[in-house]
C-alpha cells in the first residue's frame, strides 16, 4: 500500500506554468501505472497523461503543454504545466497502480484565469 499527496497547485494567469509534485509514502518504482487525472467542477474525471508499463500518453487537450516526469529516488511523480489555458481549472490527482490495484491521492486545485 501507498499514500500519495499532491502539491503546487493554485492560481495562476492564462499562459503561466505551474510544477504539480506527487509525493509517496513509500517506492513507485515497482507499479507499472503512473499518471495524473483531473476533474473539473460538473464534470467527470478525466485522464491527463498516464505512463504505462513505459510508454507514455497524453490526452490531447495537453500534448506539447504537459510533461510528466517520474523521479524513482524521491518517490515523486511531478507534472509540469506550461501554457495554462482557463479550460485547465480542475482538481489534479496522481495515482499509481499494479495488477489492477490503484492508488490515489487528494488532489490538488489548480486554478487558470483569463
């Protein structure tokens, strides 16, 4: 088991950048899940970017604004956030998971005005 908790959100200009940290308790090098979701107010969570067993997607929505880097020795998952757009505003959350079992974190708010 492993908790998860993400940081570095907050308010930020259209066009700014934002860093979101993803801390864990314990080693995330042994899941082969790794990603961030968000979910905006009224609507359901969607995926943002997700590495799987190595190979990496991104929602279209974020491709080329997006990176997510995976930092082994710190049991951080970061996602750096560049050219925010309002329609970014949502809850973030990271999750990692194995053979079917996941685990998420709290979330983290960002929020993007225009």
């Amino acid at each position: 088991q492993v908790q998860l908790v993400e940081s570095g959100g907050g308010l930020v200009q259209a066009g700014g950048s934002l860093r979101l940290s993803c801390a864990a308790s314990g080693s995330i090098s042994h899941f082969n899940v790794v990603g961030w979701h968000r979910q905006a107010p009224g609507k359901l969570r969607e995926l943002v970017v997700v590495i799987t067993n190595g190979i990496t997607n991104y929602a279209d929505s974020v491709k080329g604004r997006f990176t997510i880097f995976v930092d082994n020795a710190k049991n951080t998952v970061y996602l750096q956030m560049n050219s925010l757009k309002p329609e970014d505003t949502a809850a973030y959350y990271c999750g990692v998971g194995r053979f079917g079992k996941d685990y998420w974190g709290q979330g983290t708010q960002v929020t993007v005005s225009s």
